[in-house]
C-alpha cells in the first residue's frame, strides 16, 4: 500500500495545473463556453503537446502509456478548473474503447491522429429509455453484403456534435435487454444517415442527439471484441466513472476553496461571518465530505483496473455513490455560504456547482449504483 | 500511489488473523460479538495472551516493548483484530498514560510503570473530566497543592470508564491558579488507593456500570509521581489529542458489526421473508458500507500523511476519523435496532438464565444503541472536531 503521488505524478500535476492557470481564467473560459462551439480546438492542441490527448495511450501508438492514478491526477486538476476540452469523450470514452476493443489495424488508424489531438472521439452509446443500464440497446446493426447498416438513436453523446469518430454501440442479435449480441462500430461524423442535434448540457458542455438511419458501416470498421462487447463497454464505463470521480474531487476542492475565502471576507452584522459557529460547522461538514470523496476517488483509480468485474462494479459504484452524495453537500452548501452572488452565472461557483450536477447523472447516480451494492453480497463480504 | 496489500502486508494480516482465531477464549469472544460486558479478568486474561506473543503494546517504541512496526502495519494489525473480535487492550494504559509516561516522564516513572502496563499488572483510568469541565476541559478546577514532597490534591473527577477496577488514575490537576488557565495544568500520576480517594459508580442509560465519580478529598501524592514539568500538563494532554487517533475510527469493529448485520438481516424477518429483502434495508447497510470504506482510505491517507511528515502532520483529516468513526458506528447500532424490532426490548440477560446468547441477540442491541451515544460524545466531542476542523481550514 502506497498513499502517496510520486514523482512523475507530481510533475504531470503541475503541468496540468500551469496550463489550467492559462487557460481558464474566469473570463477566457467564459468566452469558450459562450463560443458555439463551447470548446477549443485550440486548447485542445495545447492538451496534446503536453501528452494529455495520448495520456493513457500506449506509447507504441504516440500515447504516454500513464495509468488510472495519472488520469485521477490529470482529472482533479481539469475539475478544479472547469476545463469543458473533450478529455472524458475523446480520451477515455473513444480512446478507452478503441484501446481495449481496437484490433492491430484499428488502433495504428486512430490512436496516433487522437493522441497528435487531431482526431476527436466520441462514444454514442446511451438511448433514450435505458438511463443507466449499459446493456439496454435498441439500435441495430444489420448485416450486409460487406458490413452492417445502423438503424437508431442515441442521446447525450458527448461531444458527438464535432467528433470526426463517433463509437457507436448497436445490437448484432438478440433483444433489446441482452447482455449478449452488442457490437461496437466506428461511424464518420459526417458519414451519410447520420443526422446531429447539437446542444448543450446543464453545465454548459457540449453534446448532441444523434439518428442514424441506415448508415453502412464497413466490416473493418466493427470493433474487434466477438462475445465480449459489453465486458468492455462495462470496463470503460467503470474507468470512466473513476476519472469522473477525481474531476469531482477537483470541483468540490475548489468549491471549498472558494467558500472559505468568501466567509472570511464576507462581513455582516460587523464581523467576518466565518466568526459563526453555524458557518464553521458547515465548513467542516464540507471538508469531510471532500476527503470521504477523494478517499474513495482514489479507492476507484485503484479498483478500475481489477479484471473481476463484479468485485471492480461494486467498488466503482460505492465510489460513486459517495461522489455524489458528496458533490451535492459541497456544491450546495457552497452556494448557500456564499449567499446571492454563488446563485448568479457571474461567479465561479456556479459553474462549478452546474459541473457538480452534471457529475452526479453521468454514469450513475447515487440512486442507481445504491441500487447495484444493495443488491450485491456487500463491500465487506468475508 | 497503490491501494493493493503488499504480500508482506497480506501475509501479515493472514497471521494476525491466525493467531486471533487460535488465542482468543471462545467465552470472551462471545461476549465480544454479542455485546456483552467484558470482566477485569477477561480483559487481563487476553492482555497477557497477547503479551505473551509479544504484540500487547505493538504500537509503542521497541525499547519499552514495542514492534517497530510502521503506522500502516499497526493499522493493519488493529484493523484485522478488531474484525476478529479481539478485544482493544485497556486503552488508558496502553494509549494514553504509556505514551505520556514514555514521552514525556523520567527513567525512574518509565523503569516503574511500563512494565506494568503492558501485561496489565496495573489497570489505569483517566482523570481529565470534571463536573464543569467537559468540552472546556482546561476550565477544570481539582487543584494540587504542594506541601513538603508531596501534592495534596482536591477535586472532583467524572466520567471515570472502568475506575472501579483502576490501581491508578492519572489527571489533570491545578497547579497555578495566577495564570492563563491551560498554563497552570500539571500531569499527575495517583495511586487508587491512597487515603482521601472515593469512586462512586455512576449508572448509564444502557444499565451498565462502566463510568464513575472519582472524589479526591486530601489525596497526598508524592511529588515524584509528577509527569514531565510542573504546569505544562496541557501540552501533554494536547499530545494525546495529537497522537493515536486511528484507533478512534474503529473501522475494523465496524466491518465486524456491518458483517453482522447483514447476517442478521438475512436471518430475521416474518412470513419467510428475511428483513435484507427491502430493498430500504439493504440501501441502509450498502450505503453504511461505502462510507466505511471511504473511511478506511481516508484513515490510511493520515497514517501515510504522518509518516511522510514525520508524525509532525497537523491535517484536519485526522478529526475525520472521529467525526466518521462515531457516526457510522451510532449508524449500524441503529441499523441493528430496528432489524431487532419488537425483540430489542426485551433485556434477556445470562443473570435470567438465558445464557443461549445466539438466540437472544435482540436482547443487546438496544444497550448497545443506548451505549454508543457516548461515542461522539467522548475523546473530544464531535462538535469540538469540528471546530477543531474549522479552525485549521480557515487558518490556511
């Protein structure tokens, strides 16, 4: 057991740290997120001449080959700063996908261009009536004379409006509910039958609707993981939620930051009101929330790599469980300390509060993976 | 960073386990899993079984009988006794006045009394507590005045957890009154049965006997029992605050009691229908669980913390571990009274004649609910962390 970051880790902090100080001071990311496109591609050139659009990349395919405890680094920061680059839909959702189920051919295509921050992924997977269940898939993929036609509809894609690459998950057989007969296949963005709704979610990022209707897929282009699609949607989910929960770990830090250095400025009835007893309490709940969370942010990082799925699962959904139980303590005790001003989009923790929000549905929320432990044999099984 | 068990480590822990599962009386484990109060004898029986394997002050420095193990292995240690039912050693001996007495005391005080804590030859309580001073504990007010080589010490001490059994108490006691009061402290070792001392068991709301009064009315103290300096017994105090805190977490009892009740949940219910079916229950312990296990990370993130400063790290999140501690364990005793229901009313005790303590396992998790209000009350209430907390994060 080794609780400490080391070197390499501490230095790839502060890289991403001094980036983020460039980047995302309050009004320049303003200006990103008010631009149409919510992002910039410029930003992200930046990402990938500092090694992030390839962070977890094999180094054979132009990626810095770093592990689960460097995403969790990378993502603390991104969280902090509010940074809306597609680092989760390009690198760990698209890349995480191809890295895992992308036969020789495929990854020598596309990693190189996703790790140079040329290429942008996206991973349609979500429909409609499946909230969070991974497995619930109603686009089908039909066989062809030299491929398989695409025939649904996907929501919340991330990203998906300017992904050049979209992943997109569809039934080869079997029901809606299978667990078995799910393929992933690689779809132009602009490929013909592919129609996008672009819009915008709650924390002002970027993500759109997307039709297909009767897009042809070449053979090639199907992921090559025959029997064990949904292990590997499972495995990429789960490392995602992880990196998700470091990127929370950022927000409420920041959050908490913030809220200190407001309550000890703030003055009323002529002292600081961080003199209140009632205010300091709260500070402290907020803390332990916090550091409930980054324990956990960790635990996850380390448990995303265990090959049993069930045992990786279930510390994946206590993980987020406590992620979002505690994003929505800090995030909304950090508004009610900073009184008016954190309820108005001109100051930080607003945004840092949306992001929160937007955290807790992704993946899961606590609801949903309360629901995964309660019906497992329990994290402290003999 | 790793969170993964070296083999050493797991390897370790497969020993403890071991040994436990081996050394434990059987009669003092029962009572142990049920709840049930622990005998003076028990406690001495299993503290010389542990003595005897070299572990009963592992924590403590390989000089005075210590393992020289590191902070993480000590947690590990604590972590898979406390799973397997082991009792803690007497804490006042062991955690507070062995270390204030090594730390801080001559080669006379350490060559007199360590020896004798360790195999539990002297049973220790706490003196700190008073009528008016709780949480304001440097307000206390029993005062040691000097007289010829001894202090003549009067006052009132409260809350004494297993007084009645103690040979020694050691307290916190007034030397100067003309000063700030955490100034005028000193750190005072008494024997229990010096003339002028009284003990007056008080009885808690779980029907239990554990804490007392302790009366000093004239109590003459040989100077020579004075720990360190006259008047910086605060500071010493203050160490203890400092120092030992993962074991106030008590994560390893609290896996034991969730394991627990999960079996009970799975084995209660009506009409064949086991109580971890609804789906409230199951949420309520799945949820417990998480919160363990982010507890059990976040204790090891202070160990690793301490370690790496040399034992000089003052984060906040060492008050987490008592804030969270506490709460999960109020949490899984509620959990269990209401898994017992109508059964937890009914007080079934070995002194009635049930002596089939599987059977009537209701019958103590109501004291037990009862019993642990006190755990966020004691060591620095939860409000008191809490300010502590506050305190350090609106310095930084």
């Amino acid at each position: 057991m080794d609780l400490q970051i080391n070197e390499q880790q501490r230095l790839l902090k502060e890289s991403v740290q001094k980036l983020a100080a460039d980047l995302y001071p309050f009004e320049k990311r303003e200006a990103i997120r008010l631009s149409e496109a919510g992002w910039s591609r410029d930003y992200w050139a930046q990402y990938a001449e500092l090694g992030l659009a390839g962070l977890t990349v094999e180094e054979a395919y132009g990626g810095i080959g770093c592990g689960p405890f460097e995403t969790m680094v990378v993502m603390e920061e991104l969280g902090r700063s509010l940074a809306p680059e597609p680092f989760v839909a390009t690198v760990l959702l698209g890349g995480g996908l191809i890295r895992h189920a992308g036969n020789e051919e495929q990854k020598e295509r596309l990693l190189p261009g996703l790790c140079s921050g040329e290429l942008l992924l996206a991973f349609a997977h979500l429909e409609e009536q499946a909230r969070h269940e991974l497995h619930d898939i109603a686009t089908v993929a039909a066989k062809t004379a030299d491929g398989y036609r695409l025939k649904g509809r996907k929501t919340l894609v991330l990203h998906g409006s300017d992904a050049d690459v979209l992943v997109v998950a569809a039934r080869l057989s079997g029901d809606r509910l299978d667990r078995d007969g799910i393929g992933l296949f690689l779809v132009a963005g602009d490929a013909s039958g592919v129609s996008r709704q672009g819009h915008r979610t709650i924390d002002g990022r970027p993500a759109a609707e997307i039709v297909f209707q009767d897009v042809d897929v070449p053979s090639r282009d199907m992921l090559d993981a025959p029997g064990e699609t949904l292990a590997v949607i499972e495995r990429v989910a789960d490392e995602t939620i992880a990196a998700l929960a470091a990127e929370g770990v950022g927000v409420m830090d920041e959050m908490l930051k913030m809220t200190i250095e407001h309550v000890g400025l703030r003055k009323q009835f002529g002292t600081e009101i961080a003199s209140f007893q009632a205010i300091q309490h709260r500070l402290a709940d907020m803390y332990i929330a916090l550091e409930q969370a980054r324990s956990m942010a960790i635990y996850a990082a380390g448990i995303g790599r265990d090959n049993d799925p069930e045992r990786r699962g279930a510390g994946i959904a206590a993980a987020k469980v406590q992620l979002c139980r505690s994003l929505r303590y800090v995030g909304q005790q950090a508004i009610q300390l900073h009184g008016g001003i954190g309820m108005t989009m001109e100051y930080k923790v607003g945004h840092l509060f949306q992001r929160a929000t937007a955290i807790e549905a992704l993946f899961g929320g606590a609801e949903h993976h309360l629901q995964t432990l309660a019906a497992g044999g329990g994290l402290f099984a003999a | 960073m790793d969170l993964d068990f070296t083999d050493e480590e797991a390897a370790f822990c497969e020993e403890v386990r071991d040994f436990v599962r081996k050394s434990l009386p059987r009669s003092i484990r029962q009572k142990m899993l049920f709840n049930r109060e622990l005998t003076k004898d028990d406690l001495i029986t299993w503290t010389r079984i542990l003595d005897k394997k070299g572990w009963a002050v592992s924590h403590w420095p390989v000089e005075w009988g210590g393992m020289g193990w590191s902070p993480v292995k000590q947690a590990l240690f604590i972590d898979v006794m406390q799973q397997e039912m082991a009792p803690d050693t007497l804490s006042f001996g062991t955690s507070m006045v062995g270390p204030i007495i090594y730390t801080f005391g001559n080669e006379t005080q350490k060559k007199r009394f360590l020896p004798r804590i360790v195999n539990l030859e002297d049973w220790w309580c706490q003196g700190f507590s008073e009528p008016q001073a709780g949480s304001d504990l440097a307000s206390l007010r029993t005062t040691a005045v000097r007289d010829g080589d001894d202090y003549v010490v009067n006052g009132q001490k409260t809350w004494t957890t297993l007084g009645q059994h103690a040979d020694w108490i050691f307290c916190l006691v007034r030397t100067n009154r003309e000063v700030k009061k955490q100034a005028g402290i000193s750190f005072l070792l008494i024997d229990m049965t010096s003339p002028g001392v009284t003990v007056r068991p008080i009885q808690t709301i779980d029907g239990g006997y554990e804490i007392n009064d302790v009366f000093l009315d004239n109590v003459r103290v040989p100077a020579e029992n004075l720990v360190g300096e006259e008047n910086r017994g605060w500071d010493y105090a203050k160490f203890l605050l400092q120092h030992e805190r993962t074991g106030i977490a008590r994560v390893g009892a609290s896996k034991a009691s969730l394991r627990r009740a999960r079996e009970l949940a799975e084995r209660e219910g009506r009409d064949n229908s086991a109580r971890l079916d609804l789906p409230h229950i199951r949420s309520r312990i799945a949820l417990l669980e998480v919160e363990l296990k982010a507890l059990e990370i976040t204790q090891y993130r202070v160990l690793s913390e301490e370690s790496q400063s040399g034992g000089n790290s003052h984060s906040p999140a060492a008050s987490i571990l008592k804030v969270k501690g506490s709460e999960i364990q109020q949490a899984i005793s509620e959990v269990m009274l209401d898994l017992a229901g109508p059964h937890a009313l009914t007080l079934l005790t070995p002194a009635d004649g049930h002596n089939d303590l599987d059977r009537s396992w209701a019958g103590t998790v109501a004291e037990t609910y009862l019993n642990w209000r006190k755990v966020s009350i004691y060591g620095g209430s939860n409000e008191i962390q809490r300010n502590i907390i506050a305190k350090q994060l609106l310095a930084s």
